[in-house]
C-alpha cells in the first residue's frame, strides 16, 4: 500500500473519530476536532492538487513573572493566552507545500496563527480556527505552485526524499496542567533576596526574578493524531553585571529549575548562590585580560552541556542534512568514527530527571504528535543516527520524536535532552593533574579551566564559516610552574567542529546538568544537557567585544556616603561655599 494511500484511510478514521469524541474532552479539543474534521471534508478536493494533511496545534499558556532589585519590586504580573497553529500540506507526502524553494532564504516556516478564545465556548474556538484555516490553505496552495515551478528549473536534488513522514497516529490524553504559584510570596521573597545585592557596591545592576509557567499542548491531526499534554515549569533566577576599569562589561547569572513552585531551594541557598555570584563577579573585575591562545583546557561539566549543544547538537538536526544551503557537516558520516572512541552522545527527552536533578528538555510526544524517543547518536565515537521530525532525509525515513516548535512556529528537528557519556572515567583532581602534564608536554606556560558558559551560536549554514564561538562566563588559568590558579577575564572560545571534538582526550567522573533554552527557526524550545568535565589538547580562545565606554563616573546612591550634599568648586561643604 502507498504512503498516499495509506494517509488517505487514516483521514477518513479522523473524520470518524471527530464525530464520537468523548463527551467529557475538554471544550478546546472538542472544538479543533469538529473544526479539523470539517476544513478538510471541505477543502480536501477543491483544487488540483489536494489537501492531503491538516493539523492544529494549540498552546495555552499561563505564566507569573515576579522580579526584585536592590530589595524593591521590580514586576509582578500574571499572563494568560491561547494560541493556534494551523499547518496545511498540499500535494503529496513525496512532494508536498513545505518542500525547500531552492535559490530562496526562509529562516523557517511559518503556519497560519489565530489568537484563540480564552473561554471555552465551542463556536467562538470553532471560528477563529474556521478563519486560521482559510489562510492556512491558500498560503499552501500559492507556495506550492512556487515549489513545482522551482523543481522545474533547478537542477536534481542531491537528497530526493519525500517530504513527510506517514506515522502511526496516536491518542493521548492527560488532564490539563494549571499554574500554582502563590504571588505575594514569591514578592516579598524576591524583596528580601534582592536586597543582600546592596552589600556589593561594584555591582551597577542585579535582579533577583521568577519565571513560573504552565503549558497545556493540544494536538489533533486528520491522521487521527488527538493528544493533551502539558508541562510546568519554574526558573528563580540571579542576575548581577558590573565594568570594569578598562569599559569590559562583565556579567554572570544562576538560575535554579524545577516543575513546580515545591521544587524550588530556599531562602538560605538562594542567598548563598547570590553571594557567591557577587563574589565572583568581583573577581572577574579585578582579573587580568587574556590574549588571544592556543591550548589545553578543561571544560567544566555544565560548560560541556552547553558546548557539545552548540558544536554538536545542532549538525545533527536532521533537517540540516537535506537543506541545500547547510553546511551538512555530518550528513555523510554515519558509519564513521567523528570523534574520539572514549565518548559517545545521546539525546532521551523521555527521561524527566538525572539522578535527582530535574531535566528542562523531557517532552512525552513532539509537536508533530509522535512519542518522544531516546536516540542513541554516538556510540564509541561512530556517528549513528540524526534527530528526526517528520522531513524524512537519505536513509532516515521516518521521525524519531524530535519535532519541535513554540508557538507561532512550524516545528523542526529540535534537541531535547543531550548527554555525553564517557568510558575511563578520572576524578576530577586527575584530570586537572593531566591538564598540567599537557600543558608541560607542549611547552605551554598556562592551560585555561571554563567553569560556566553562558551559551554562543554557530554557523550551519554554507554561505558562512562553519566556525562556533560560545560565550564563557568564568575562566581560570592553570599555570604549569605551580602557581596559584588565576580568574581572567575577556574570553571568547572559537573554532570549527571537527577539530574541536576529535581533541578530546579525557573525562572526569562528574556529571552535571545544564537546563536553559534553545532558539533556532522554529523558536524557543526547553533543552538540557548533560556531561562530564572533558580534557581538550587544544583549544583556540579570542578576545571578547569590549566597550570603550567608560564606568559610572558617580557611585551608586546606595554607597554614596556625600548624597544630600551640594558639591562645591573648591571640594568645601555647601554651608562654607555660601558664606
């Protein structure tokens, strides 16, 4: 049976299922099933080329955002949307509306987007989606015509695989998540927390903020495809900047994560992770500048997460790997060993923690309605597999649970939960003796530790370098001679994947989690990443963007011992200047 076929009876089995939803659904997919079942018993036919699939895909956010600085309120307010997506394929599974327009730069695709009701009255969802619909069908349909006519100029595609992928629907449905988050509380807490900031008068800027949201996906398809899911999430987050004498400015931030306002630390650790930040702020303000180098270092384990997301995760999104103007550094390397043996690489956004440590990228299903699937991607070094949506790539035809989007974007391969394991573990205290020994044995007179990144971008496509910088935040240097450690500051790491990841030469014992997010074009998603501190032979480090702006020519008034008083020319008190 074709894949044409085959999608055919299970819009049929959707149309049937619409009609005998179960009385006690929520009102919102009740709504979108009845909606979804009519559009495409209506438009399936209407023009020569067909409506072959249809899919809605609403979010419903609510979210409390509470913020203090210098022990005084910065915000406090609550928000609530709902939101609907709209994707319509016109042609074929094999060619279809969303195929590449080669010669032509879309950062991503956008669908059709309707504000939805927030009350749940059936005929009001009903019409906004009616509408959404509408545009959803005929954008298809124009930008279709544009990809048969580009097929006809262009020259065969390197990578002739169809353009979606037929899956078993699925139906899953959980009772939809709320936001329980008490906000006088978290208020006069962000007030007393933001206050010890005070203490440090080097600081021109500090906050103290919560992040709190609850998410509730619904998803119906005319595959059959129906699921409620939904997700919640808290970040308290600390913040501090400062700059330095020669205009660097300098910043560093801690967040702490969790799914729900219980799982949040308390008032004493939260204390204690903005003195230390203040702390280590002053330090980086009194640290030396580094010159640009070449060396070994040790990327600290949350540093590594976010490292390998960067020079790794993102090659292999399998979406890059059809796209003619990507780099496609890895797509003809499946089989083949890219980098070294000791380390191997896989994304499980189906694990919710790591030991006890919550983990921000788990997801159920992705945002195409297909389980989400751990994906071994390196085993021994070899490159395996790719993360899959529903764009099937040369030898990959089906997805592997990685389609992701936030609302208002069409989803694509997305990371979720990234980890890197290692073989021949060390502790940590060795693996800082054999940065020594490296150091020594290539004569150099210092390697460098990076203990926080704060994140960092990367070229993929061909039209530029296939280079990555990431963005470190707290960096020391180890001196060969046995001097004390030194943080310095003024560093950008730099270089090309390939030979970044092939000079890895040893792990630590230590695992840890980064949580954060992750925005690519088809928005911002949930991600973390796991990973030991890791030893590199070398590695290539710039010098940071610097303004030349110079600090405050004032103290702040919190540490201004003269405020009140009326200055003079010649430095007396404003009594004796006016007498």
């Amino acid at each position: 049976m074709s894949s044409f076929l085959l999608a055919l009876l299970l819009l049929a089995s959707a149309e049937a299922d619409a009609a005998a939803a179960p009385a006690d659904d929520p009102v919102l997919l009740r709504a979108l099933e009845r909606e979804l079942a009519r559009s495409f018993e209506g438009l399936a036919n209407v023009e020569s080329d067909p409506l072959y699939f249809l899919a809605y895909r609403a979010t419903e956010s609510k979210s409390l955002s509470v913020a203090g600085a210098y022990g005084a309120l910065l915000r406090s307010d609550r928000s609530h949307d709902r939101r609907l997506d709209v994707e319509a394929r016109i042609g074929s599974p094999e060619l279809d509306s969303t195929h590449q327009i080669r010669g032509e730069f879309e950062f991503g695709p956008s669908p059709a987007s309707a504000t939805l009701p927030l009350e749940d009255d059936e005929e009001a969802i009903r019409a906004a989606a009616w509408s959404a619909t509408d545009r959803a069908f005929k954008d298809s349909l124009q930008r279709f015509l544009k990809v048969k006519t580009n097929e006809a100029v262009k020259v065969e595609a390197e990578d002739a695989s169809p353009d979606f992928s037929i899956e078993p629907p699925s139906d899953y449905r959980e009772p939809m998540v709320d936001l329980v988050a008490d906000e006088e509380r978290w208020q006069e807490r962000l007030r007393r927390l933001s206050a010890v900031f005070r203490e440090y008068p080097f600081l021109h800027e500090s906050s103290v903020s919560l992040r709190a949201e609850a998410e509730n996906r619904v998803y119906a398809s005319s595959e059959g495809t129906r699921l409620i899911f939904g997700r919640t999430h808290f970040r308290l987050s600390i913040e501090a900047s400062t700059k330095a004498d020669d205009g660097m400015d300098l910043q560093l931030y801690d967040s702490f994560e969790g799914p729900s306002e219980e799982t949040m630390p308390d008032d004493a650790r939260i204390e204690a992770a903005v003195r230390d930040l203040a702390e280590r702020l002053q330090r980086l303000k009194d640290a030396p500048v580094v010159e640009p180098y070449a060396g070994p270092a040790i990327i600290m384990n949350r540093a590594c997460g976010v490292f390998f997301h960067e020079i790794f995760g993102h090659r292999i999104e399998g979406h890059r790997q059809k796209n003619v103007d990507e780099g496609q550094t890895f797509t003809k390397k499946v089989g083949t060993e890219i980098m070294p043996p000791f380390l191997s690489v896989t994304d499980d956004p189906t694990r919710g923690r790591f030991g006890a440590t919550y983990l921000n990228g788990h997801y159920k299903y992705d945002d195409e309605g297909v389980p989400a699937q751990a994906v071994p991607l390196v085993r021994d070094g070899v490159l395996e597999n790719f993360l899959m949506a529903r764009s099937p790539i040369e030898g990959f035809p089906d997805s592997n649970g990685h389609g992701r989007c936030s609302a208002g974007n069409a989803p694509v391969s997305r990371q979720g939960n990234l980890f890197v394991d290692a073989k021949d573990r060390v502790s940590f205290e060795r693996l800082r003796e054999m940065l020594v020994e490296e150091v020594r044995t290539q004569g150099k007179p210092y390697g460098m530790i990076f203990h926080d990144i704060s994140g960092g971008f990367t070229t993929t496509q061909r039209r530029g370098p296939q280079a990555f910088k990431v963005i470190p935040l707290y960096v020391v240097r180890v001196y060969a001679d046995g001097r004390d450690d030194e943080v310095v500051r003024g560093v950008d790491l730099v270089g090309t994947p390939l030979a970044s990841i092939t000079k890895m030469v040893a792990a630590a014992d230590d695992d840890a989690v980064f949580n954060g997010s992750c925005g690519a074009e088809s928005g911002w998603v949930p991600v973390s990443a796991v990973a030991p501190s890791v030893l590199v032979k070398e590695i290539e480090i710039e010098k940071k963007a610097k303004s030349q702006e110079r600090p405050p020519l004032l103290p702040t008034p919190l540490h201004d011992e003269t405020d009140g008083d009326v200055p003079s020319d010649d430095g007396a008190d404003g009594q004796e200047d006016a007498q």
